[in-house]
C-alpha cells in the first residue's frame, strides 16, 4: 500500500493534467474547474509517497513539501468548489461576480495563482528530497526542482495585475497558452513519479 497509493496518486496527476489541457483547448470551463478538484489528491498522494521512501537526511525537505501540497490543495479546493457551485448555480450580483468568478481574474483567481505557486514550493522541496536511481529519475528530480521557479511568477504577478489581464480576456489567448504551457511541462512529472512507484513496489 505504500507505494500502490503514490502510483496511483501519479496517475490521478497525469490524468487531470491531461483531462484539464483538453478541457481549455475545447473551452469547456466547468470541465477545467472539475478536474482540477482531482489533481491536488493525487498530488497529496504522490508526495507522501515520495516523503516515506526519502532518507533521513532528506527528511526535512520532504515534510516540507508534503505540507506544502496541504496547503496548495485547500486553496484550489476551495477555489474551484466555488467555480462549480456558488459561481455556477446561484444569482450573483456583479460585485460578488468580480470577487468570485475564477473568469473575471477576481480574489478567487489570485487565490488560484497563490495555490499553484505554493505547489510549485512543493515539488522544489519534494525534488530535493528525491534520491536518483536511474536517469528517468534524474529527469524527475530536475523537472521538479525547477518547477519551483514558477512560485515567483504566481506570488509576484498577481500583484502588477498581469495575470487579471489574461483571465478578463484583455491579453487574448494568452492565459490559455500560459496554461497549456504549464501542461506540456507538469504531465512529464506524473509520468515519470508513475515509473518511479512502479519501479519501487
């Protein structure tokens, strides 16, 4: 079970990131805020896995990105349970539209960039924690670490009104090929995290 729950944690990743580039590709917003309900799960189980497989001196790193990935899960929880209820179902006035709708680059949206960047913590740490055993494990530690770079974009940006911008539609597509950009790089991670568990069992 400890290493069968991170495996499958991997693949809940791998699919949500794949299930939510299809879903901004075909415009279907409802699919992308459901979908990604999923991936901090599998996110949280995959971390744990890689925390109780870590050594002792790489410990401290791995709890630190286990909590973490706490954190970037109940901000996107609430995030995107807010999108699929409230947001969807219930007559906001335009004050609480503003505030609240993920597509308006409300408070909601930053919370949603503060959540990502707060991941983008979690897989810096969770990649120091990883000990490589074989190249495509290299490649794992490396995509990680560098992962971490995007906490700045997401905690920083937020600030200038930049990425508001994108998702009120005044910058075009870019919102959604900064998105599809993040894809194309995350789902190698929950590919090779899948090799890594499948080789440990």
């Amino acid at each position: 079970m400890n290493r069968t729950i991170p495996q499958i944690g991997a693949v809940i990743v791998t699919i949500t990131v794949f299930l939510f580039a299809v879903c901004m590709i075909v415009d279907f917003p409802f699919g992308s805020y459901f979908v990604c309900m999923f991936l901090p799960l599998g996110y949280i189980m995959m971390t744990v896995g890689f925390q109780y497989e870590s050594c002792e001196e790489r410990r401290v790193p791995a709890n630190i990105g286990v909590v973490f990935a706490a954190i970037y899960a109940v901000l996107i929880l609430l995030v995107y349970f807010a999108q699929t209820t409230s947001v969807r179902l219930d007559n906001l006035n335009e004050q609480a539209i503003r505030i609240l709708s993920f597509q308006r680059g409300g408070l909601l949206f930053n919370y949603d960039l503060l959540g990502y960047g707060i991941m983008a913590l979690s897989t810096f740490f969770i990649g120091l924690s990883i000990d490589p055993k074989s190249k495509a494990d290299k490649w794992l530690k490396h995509l990680m670490i560098v992962h971490g770079v995007f906490f700045i974009g997401c905690f920083i940006m937020p600030m200038t009104g930049a990425f508001t911008n994108m998702a009120s539609g005044e910058a075009g597509n870019g919102g959604t090929i900064a998105l599809l950009g993040w894809c194309a790089y995350f789902l190698p991670i929950g590919v090779l995290a899948y090799k890594h568990f499948q080789k440990v069992q």
